[in-house]
C-alpha cells in the first residue's frame, strides 16, 4: 500500500520526495504560506483589485505584490487588463485557484467542528441550491456516502515513485506568523492551517493515516531531525490531535495515535489530495484510493451536509456571524 520512491538518496535529502499523498504536500506548500492564503481567501470572498486586497488584508503594499505575483506564477490566479486602455488590472482566480474551494471548505468545517471553542462557526454557509444552511462533508465520488478512513484502501498509481515537483526550498520555515492568519476576519480554515500548515507537522500527520506510530519510523520515513520531530509531536499533543500511549513497559516505550479531533483531519487531507492530483501530478497520481463500501476507485469531493450535492464557490451564500473591521 505505500508508494516510497525508491531512490533512498531522494528521500533522505527531502521529505517532499517521498512519494506518498506527495499531492497533499504540494498543495500545503501553497496554502501554508500565510499571505497567499489570505489573499487566495479574499479571492473567494470577490475581491479582485490591488486596492481592495490591501484595504481589506491591511498588508504592506510589497508584501502584497510578491504574493499576488506568486500566485499568478503558480497559475492560480491570472491578471486581467480592465480599464479602456488596459492600464489598470485585476486579479482573477482562474479554474485552477477556483478549483482550491473544496479545500477551504474541508478545512473550514474541520476548524468549526474543532477549533471555534463554544463560540459558534465566525461564518455561516447557505447552499443557494438547497436554500438552507449548510456545512461542507467530504463525500466519495463513486457513491457520495461520506468517507471514514478506515474504509478506505490504498494502491500506487501511475505517478507512483516519481520525483514530487521541486518546490521552493527556501520557504521550509514558516512564512509568516501563524497569528497574521487570522487579521481582520475570524476564520476557521486560518485556525486550521494553524495546526497542520507547517511542513513537519503535516508529514507527520499523513504517516499517521499510513500507519505509521513510533518515534524511530517518523524519522526513517520522513528524514526529521530528532529535536524537530519531538518538538512537533509535542506540539501536536498540545493541539489534542495525537496522544502518547505506552505499548510496552520493560522498558517503557510509546507509541501516537490520533484523538477523534486527529481523526477527523482525514477529510481536509484527501481533498486537498485530490486538488493536487488534478493539478499538479500531471494526470498521473501517485496514489489510487478505493472506498471498501461500494468496491469504487473514488476521490474526495466536498458535499452539502443537507442535500448531498456537490458545492461550489459560485452557489453558496454567506452569513458572517462577526463585523468586518475594514471595507
Ligand atoms: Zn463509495
Ligand atoms: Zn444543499
């Protein structure tokens, strides 16, 4: 069921190469970048001029343009001359940004369920189709009934031990302050990306859903530093999402296991698998997923908890549960 590339020159030197869910990594790569992911988030909420950005995120005007230029790199959002004589531009998703709104939705309803404390979710969805108020599942595509991790099987697929896409190595620290997530709106995908958007934490929480328990195999498979590693499994102890338990006790020796809170990151997970396979994985993914209740090949798609239909950016409605600060 794993698919580790085979090269072990390439999965010591990064763990990026390592070739399961490498589609999952190559899309926290982008979503982790705390000012893409505010800039792609106001995207989804319309807005599309340099003004409206910056007014609306309050960032430093050379922050914004490096980011805004990333994103256009990365083919998730194009400029668009608007004015008569083209001079002035916008900034518009194109089908490859749109298409990263499923992940937000799977990570929204993991941060309500989770991280909103006794507060309720900071925003509302309403499905226009359904007209009713909704919160985002994530579905089988084969037969829409929603997924547990443990119905599901895993298979190499015809991207299996290739070598992921060189991202960019100099953005292995994080690249801005977590709390810079949450400027101006409440967010719950921000709280989210709090816990598993830095690099190590998420590698270690995709070995988890491989199986993978012990200290001595995160490091063999992942290729952490020791001190690394034990910090952020502390750290992951400390958001609720795994435990140490004792599996033997001359000598005492631990293993990790997920909470229900860890658990439940594994819809959030194989959407985002699914955005990076059809993205960046050049038609070939790494790996095939088979949900064992109907017996399909299946990937994750992001459903309305009322009427099973599959959501869309353009049919959902907002209601804000707090005031903006700034317009
Ligand atoms: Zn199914
Ligand atoms: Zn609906």
């Amino acid at each position: 069921m794993t698919a580790i590339a085979t090269d072990s020159n390439i999965s010591r030197q990064s763990p990026l190469s390592v070739d399961r869910f490498c589609s999952v990594a190559r899309t926290v790569e982008i979503l982790s970048d705390a000012w893409m992911f505010l800039v792609l988030r106001e995207s989804f909420f319309g807005a599309r001029r340099f003004e409206h950005f910056q007014s609306r995120l309050q960032l430093p005007r050379n922050t914004l343009v490096i980011r805004l230029n990333k994103l256009t790199e990365l083919g998730l959002m194009v400029k668009v001359g608007y004015s008569a004589g083209l001079t002035r531009f916008e900034y518009r998703l194109s089908d490859q940004g749109r298409d990263l709104y499923p992940t937000m939705l799977a990570l929204m309803q993991f941060g309500d369920r989770w991280l909103s404390g006794n507060e309720p979710p900071p925003l509302q969805l309403v499905h226009k189709v359904c007209e009713k108020e909704s919160s985002a599942q994530v579905a089988c595509s084969g037969c829409h009934a929603s997924i547990d991790p443990h119905d599901v099987q895993y298979r190499s697929g015809p991207g299996a031990g290739m070598q992921a896409r060189d991202l960019d190595r100099k953005r292995s620290r994080r690249a801005s302050d977590p709390e810079v997530l949450e400027r101006v709106r409440p967010c719950s995908v921000a709280r989210t990306l709090q816990i598993i958007g830095d690099r190590w934490s998420f590698l270690l929480i995709r070995e988890m859903f491989f199986g993978v328990r012990r200290f001595d195999a995160f490091q063999e498979n992942i290729g952490i530093a020791t001190n690394i590693l034990t910090d952020r499994l502390q750290r992951l102890t400390g958001h609720g999402i795994i435990h140490k338990q004792a599996y033997q006790s001359r000598p005492e020796r631990f293993e990790y296991r997920f909470t229900p809170k860890g658990h439940d990151l594994y819809g959030p997970m194989i959407v985002m698998m699914r955005w990076g396979d059809k993205w960046l994985s050049d038609g070939k993914p790494p790996l095939l997923l088979r949900h064992t209740q109907c017996q399909q090949d299946f990937y994750a798609q992001v459903v309305c908890s009322e009427c099973s239909q599959e959501l869309f950016a353009g049919e959902m409605g907002y209601r804000l549960r707090y005031d903006l600060t700034v317009e």
